[in-house]
C-alpha cells in the first residue's frame, strides 16, 4: 500500500490554563415586605480536576477492523504513524485492532493502567461505552470518532467524504453507459445515506444532461469489512441489475479487485475507491476515489493538548467536523511517493474532457472533467469554515455563505459557494416514525427540500432518507 508523506506546518498557540474557582457555602439576607429572612444557600463542593500542560503525551488508538483492511482502520492508524513521527520528542503512541464493542471497556482499562491518558476510540458502536470510560476516568482525554455524546474530558470528531462522493458522482454520471449505477454499502446509516446521496445527486446532475434516466442501486452488507460479501453484492449488482458503475462504503479492496477482473475479461464496469488509495488494485477499473487523511486531525488535536489548549476539564463542546477545505479529505486514487495525488486516473481523462455539461450555476457549457476540478475548488476554498468546523457550537453556522461587512454591496465568503445539498431535492425516507433522525422524516414518508434551500450540519449528520432515484434492495 502507498504511503502518504506529508510535511505539516504547524503554528502552536501555547495557552495558560487558569486555575478553577471552587464554590463555598454561605448565607444570604433577602429584603422582603416585614422582617428580614435568612435564606442559607447550601452548594456543592467539588474538587477541582487538576490540569496541567504535559510534558510528554501518551496517546492509544483503538480500532475496530484490522489495521491491513485498507480502508476505515488503515487510514487511522495511518494517521498514527504519521503523528508518531512528527511529534517523536514528545508523543509515545501504541493501539489495538479488531476490538469489539463487548471488549472496549477492557482495553481502556489496560490503557490507562498502562498510563494513556489520551484514548481515541474510532467505530460509532464504541460511543456509549467511551462515554462510560470518561466518566469513571474524569483525568483521560477521550476522543471519540463519528459520534455525537461529549463530556468535560470527551470530544468528538470526523473527517466526511460527502463532498467527494458528489465529485464522484458527476464522474459516474459521465461514464455509465446503462445509467444504472450501483453502490455496496456497509450499514445504511446517516453517514452512509449522506455519501450515497451526495455521489447520486452528482450523478443525475450529468447524467440527465446527456439524456440518461440515472437510478442508483443499493446494497446492505451489514458489516463493515467483508470483503466476500461486497464482492457478493457487487457481482449481485452488476449480474442482476446491469450496473454499470459502482462505488462503495465497506473497508477494503475487494470491490475494485473485482471490478479489474471485469476488465480483464473485457466487461466495463468503472469504480470508486474508498478511503485509501486503491487504484494499484485495480488500474483499469478504478476512475477516481475518496482519500482522507486523519492525521490533519490527529496533528490538530495533540498540538492542542501538548500546548494546553485541550485538557480534560474542556472537551464538551469540541466536535471536529472537517470537510475538503481542510484538507483532512482529498479526491484521488492514487497518492505517490512525492505526496502529490492522482486525482483522476490518467485513463479517463481524455474521455471526461469530451463529455461536455452545462454548470447549473453559470449556464457555460464545460467538460465533465473541468466541471469536476471547478466544483472540487467551489467547495475546497473556504478558510474561514474551518473555525467553525471545530466546535459544536458553531455547526449552525456552516451553511452561512456570506456574511454583510458594510452594507448589501460588501459580502464576505464564509462557506463555500457551492454545495450539493440545495434545494430543489425530492427524498422518500429509509428511516420513520420514532425510528427517524430528522423532523423531516418523523411526519413524513417523503421530503421535499424547496428551491434555494440549503442543508446545514444537523440536517447532514442525521440524513435518514434517500433521493427519490436511489433504490434500496436491502440486506444481502
């Protein structure tokens, strides 16, 4: 597998840590009609958590797939690595792979007694008893990935890929001949409706223009990392169905392995890698993918404990929700020894460059190819975002694409100019009733998302329906 090297840059904004102010019993006279009455306030005392700047960080990783899976728990603990390196005067780090939810509580016991007091812990199923462990280890800094409960010592954070998938897509959407378009995915949660939906939108978006009725077709695996299963499914796909095109939400290589034997036997089926680099598995198959680099975050996170900024009396409100203008996730297939990242295989260049598109926000006519790097820098350029793309607090925010500074002429950019989430999109919902995510979908087996409107982060996190092209054919 191709490893990323990367030279970080990084400007560390060192903290003082003010002391925390206990609370102390007292009285208080109140001034009411007739005699005065003493009312005694009692409060709580608590003990303070001593916060201090460390010297040296001691960080685990818990993972739960295996570390040679080539997609989810690859990347993490390439992410390690990478960190482990650049910080080696101060950051010792070690992890676990393949852990179930049951064994959890177990390892983070063994961290701690081993003296870790940063844990990151990287499966949504590993949420609830990660906020167990910060609670009886109120002194350990937990981070937990994709998911959503916090506490004085418990962050969260995510890199998302949706974005890409809509890159993807309006590849997809050039390239399939059949305008049947599959997609093999592990569990259809919120995360996963997101990038289905997203890589859809991108490939109606072109594919209707060139006079093709684009429905894409879902697959459930119900697991994470299973190679045969996804091959199973994808074979499924294209056998049944005439898929043309696949892309994939399952951790490793499998599906583009398969694809590249399809060629080889002289059947075009066109795919996308998922989270690493996988076009040397597939160099005729694979178009293009969706590359994360967890290590931006990593990096961003332990700088902030080894300078202070992050303790364990802080994280309640630190929520990481880094999106393409980051650069916590790429488009790419292929990364090389320089770090520089094929973004398009070589091999489907020339065919997007002749497939010409309108750009539905300018009405020039464009190749795929251009309309794709032009998206890609739409939704890239975006510096401020990223402020707010680290705190819980501010997630409302995201979708605010200007703001005034001086009167309706004067406009500044905040987030990005484009998005493939605006209105107008017609859903039906894979999730209702007291199952649902969202309002949306709580009152309604149908959305409809009007004209102009854009979806903010609540609306993404959540996603509980499908666009109205997308069909599910359930667990396979």
């Amino acid at each position: 597998m191709v490893k990323f090297r990367a030279v970080y840059a990084l400007v560390v904004a060192a903290a003082v840590v003010a002391g925390l102010v206990g609370f102390f019993a007292g009285s208080t006279q109140v001034a009411r009609p007739g005699p005065p009455v003493t009312v005694t306030v009692v409060r709580t005392v608590t003990t303070p958590i001593p916060i201090s700047i460390p010297e040296k960080v001691r960080a685990a990783w818990i993972y739960v797939g295996p570390i040679g899976d080539l997609g989810w728990s690859y990347m993490h603990d390439l992410g390690r690595r990478v960190v482990e390196n650049l910080f080696k005067q101060w950051l010792e780090t070690t992890y676990y792979e393949s852990v179930r939810e049951a064994e959890l509580l177990s390892r983070i016991d063994e961290l701690v007694r081993a003296g870790y007091t940063v844990i990151f812990t990287t499966s949504f199923d590993f949420m609830d008893k990660t906020y167990e462990a910060s609670l009886k280890y109120p002194n350990v800094l937990f981070f937990h990935c994709s998911g959503y409960k916090r506490w004085d010592n418990m962050g969260t954070y995510f890199a998302d890929l949706y974005q890409i998938y809509y890159l993807n897509g309006l590849m997809a959407g050039a390239l399939t001949k059949s305008g049947k378009i599959g997609y093999v995915a592990a569990f259809t949660i919120p995360e996963v409706i997101r990038h289905i939906n997203a890589f859809a939108i991108g490939a109606r978006e072109v594919g209707e223009q060139l006079g093709k009725s684009v429905e894409v077709y879902v697959v459930e695996i119900g697991a994470w990392f299973a190679p045969d299963k996804a091959v199973d499914a994808a074979r499924y796909l294209v056998d049944v169905f005439g898929v043309d095109v696949i892309a994939f939400t399952e951790d490793s290589s499998a599906i583009v392995e398969f694809a590249q034997e399809l060629h080889r036997k002289g059947k075009a089926v066109y795919v996308f890698g998922h989270y690493a680099p996988m076009y040397e598995y597939g160099p005729d198959a694979v178009v293009s993918g969706q590359l994360v680099r967890w290590e931006v975050i990593y990096a961003d996170i332990l700088v902030k404990i080894r300078s202070g900024v992050l303790n364990a009396a802080n994280l309640r409100h630190v929520d990481y929700w880094y999106l393409l203008n980051t650069g916590a996730v790429e488009l790419g297939a292929h990364v090389f020894e320089n770090g520089t990242v094929m973004m398009v295989n070589p091999k489907y260049v020339p065919e997007l460059k002749n497939v010409v598109v309108r750009d539905k926000l300018t009405g020039e006519r464009v190749s795929v190819y251009d309309l794709v790097m032009r998206r890609y820098e739409q939704m890239k350029s975006a510096p401020l975002l990223q402020s707010l793309q680290f705190s819980a607090i501010t997630h409302e925010l995201e979708n605010t694409t200007y703001v005034g500074i001086g009167g309706r002429e004067k406009r500044y950019l905040v987030s990005t100019i484009f998005d493939p989430f605006v209105g107008p999109l017609e859903g039906w919902c894979r999730y209702t009733g007291d199952k649902a995510f969202t309002e949306y979908c709580r009152k309604s087996d149908r959305v409809s998302i009007p004209t102009g409107l854009r979806l903010g982060h609540a609306d993404l996190w959540n996603m509980d329906w499908f666009v109205s092209w997308v069909k599910y054919l359930g667990v396979r």
